[in-house]
C-alpha cells in the first residue's frame, strides 16, 4: 500500500514537470511585417506585408484606422500584395493581422502621413483689388496642408516664408509699382503646391505723407511715410455744393462739441493759391448724421464717421498736405 503511494506521488510530480517542460517550450513563432513604400504620400500608397517561412497558412487582413479593407489568404513565406489605398489629409495608422488556426497575431503599426493639394492662400495686406500705398507691410492667411508659401509681386520673387496652415503669416514689407501690381502667392507641402495671384493697385499721390480724399469713390487715404496707414469712408459736397478738386493743407484743428453738426474734432483744409495757401471754410470733421457717410451729402467739407476722426486727428499734424481729386 505504502508503495502504491509513493508512486502515484512520483506520477504526480512527473506530470507536473512535463507540463511545466511543455509550458515552458515557445510555440511556433508566428511574424509578419508590414510595409509601405512611403509613409508620407500626396493621398495614397500602397501596402504589402511579408510572412515568414515558419508562419502557418491563414487569412491576412489589412486594417486601416482600425477598419478592415482587405482580406487575403496568407501561406508561409509568401508577400502579400494589398495594392494602393487613397486617404484624407491627416495622420493615419496601418496594420495587418494574421488569423491561422494557432490564433491572430498583428503587425507593428505603420503610421501613414497624407498630404492633400495645399488649399490657395488668402492675401489680407494688401487689400486685394484695392488701394495700397509705395511700401505695405503684407499679410495672407495659410490653408490646409501647407508647410511653406512662397511669394512674387509683379512675376519677380520676393521670399518664402514657412507657415501652420490656417495661421496669419506677416511676410514683410512689398515695394509696389505704380498703377496695377499683381501679387502671386505659392503654397507648397512636400508633394504639391497651388497658385493663386491677386491684383493691388498702387494709390497715386503726390507727397509721401498726406491725406488723399477720392470723390468718385467717398474715400479718404491716409498716407504716412509712403505707406498707406488706413482708408476712411467720408462724406462728399452733394452735386450744387461740391467739394473742389485742388492741393491743400491743414492749416488749424479744433476740439468741437461731440454731439454738434462737426462732430468731436474739426480739422480745416487751407487751399493752394498762386499766392499759397489761404483760409477757407472747407473742413475735415465728425458728424452728427452719421447716415451720411459714403454718399455726396455736404456743403464741401469732408465728413466722417466720429470715431474714425477721433482716430485720425491725433495723427495728423498741422502742415499736412491734402489732395481732393474727383
């Protein structure tokens, strides 16, 4: 009896021993390796996976942020040809996974960087199809899937600047011919790039700092250093009252009465004689018909929208030239 159980304690110890040996013994590696010929692409690129010789016979699925979009038989040794696949702009992940009847292994993950055509640059400075002065400090706006924007002004190259797409990008000051400019903005990424060009006229004046006030248009521009500073819209003399075409200068300003017919500031425009400048009633000033702006309302003088001559007058010293022009 005592050596019945003596040995079926040794059965026990040497079953527990063969399970730990065949624990302890790997099972047959299974590996398989993805691949791309690039991991940053225009919109698409295409995959392959390669098993090993030891791997076993089963199904090979592609996954594409985590969607199955292929499946095809896998036999040891063989590289899997998954073809090319077109994605969104973005950061994507690949991976394959390999389901044999000794159970699924995957793939390390490919992370795929795809670029889309870049989308057109907006010019903000200098306003296109506007009015800009000698020199403008020049601004545009970058779109999606754009690294770098590259910038021409009348066909000549001017500079590159490296950009975060949706951001605003100063890119320096832009000396403009006169008459019609063409400013021609290139966004590029690695892959692609897109051409859009825009039109800026060069405001024509006489003196490198001075107001120019456009009748045909209601505008007034104001031009410091050579560089067009802001543009106003203004009230004109109406049609038997009209504001004279002529070169002046601020010969006075006046602190008025916030709520009277010349609004919070007046500055007066003595006219250009053979003689020189002489007094006249003509003014620039607030309002209180601020409904006016933008249409021939006055007796001549310019009129603007209060807060717009509250930003002005400090700027503008006595002696600044004036030009009305029709």
């Amino acid at each position: 009896m005592a050596m019945d159980r003596r040995g079926v304690s040794l059965a026990i110890v040497w079953a527990l021993v063969a399970a730990c040996v065949v624990f302890l013994i790997p099972a047959t590696a299974m590996a398989l390796t993805l691949t791309s010929p690039a991991t940053e692409c225009l919109n698409s690129t295409s995959f392959s996976a390669r098993m090993l010789s030891t791997d076993s016979t089963g199904t090979a699925l592609l996954i594409l942020d985590k969607r199955p979009v292929a499946s095809l038989v896998a036999t040891p040794g063989a590289i899997i040809d998954f073809g090319a696949y077109t994605f969104a702009p973005g950061t994507h992940s690949a991976r394959v996974l390999l389901r044999s009847r000794e159970g699924t292994v995957a793939s390390t993950p490919l992370v795929i960087k795809a670029w889309g055509a870049p989308a057109a640059p907006q010019l903000v400075s200098p306003t296109p199809n506007g009015y800009a002065a000698a020199y403008v400090a020049g601004a545009v706006r970058a779109g999606l899937s754009t690294t770098l924007v590259h910038v021409y002004v009348n066909g000549g190259f001017l500079k590159t600047v490296s950009v975060i797409p949706g951001s605003l990008q100063n890119i320096g000051t832009i000396a403009l011919s006169r008459g019609r400019n063409t400013i021609e903005l290139v966004a590029a990424n690695p892959f692609a790039t897109t051409r859009v060009s825009y039109t800026v006229n060069r405001l024509d004046y006489p003196w490198s700092t001075c107001l120019i006030i456009d009748k045909s248009d209601c505008q007034m521009y104001w031009v410091r250093d050579g560089v067009l500073v802001k543009t106003y819209p203004i009230a004109v003399g109406k049609r038997s009252t009209q504001t004279p075409v002529g070169n002046w200068k601020i010969g006075a300003k006046y602190v008025t009465g916030p709520v009277g017919i010349y609004g919070p500031r007046k500055m007066r425009m003595y006219r250009q004689t053979s003689s020189g400048y002489v007094f006249t009633a003509y003014n620039i000033h607030g309002t209180n018909q601020e409904w006016v702006i933008g249409t021939w309302a006055s007796h001549g003088c310019i009129r603007m929208y209060n807060r717009d001559v509250l930003e002005l007058y400090p700027q503008v010293p006595i002696g600044t030239m004036v030009q009305t022009r029709e």
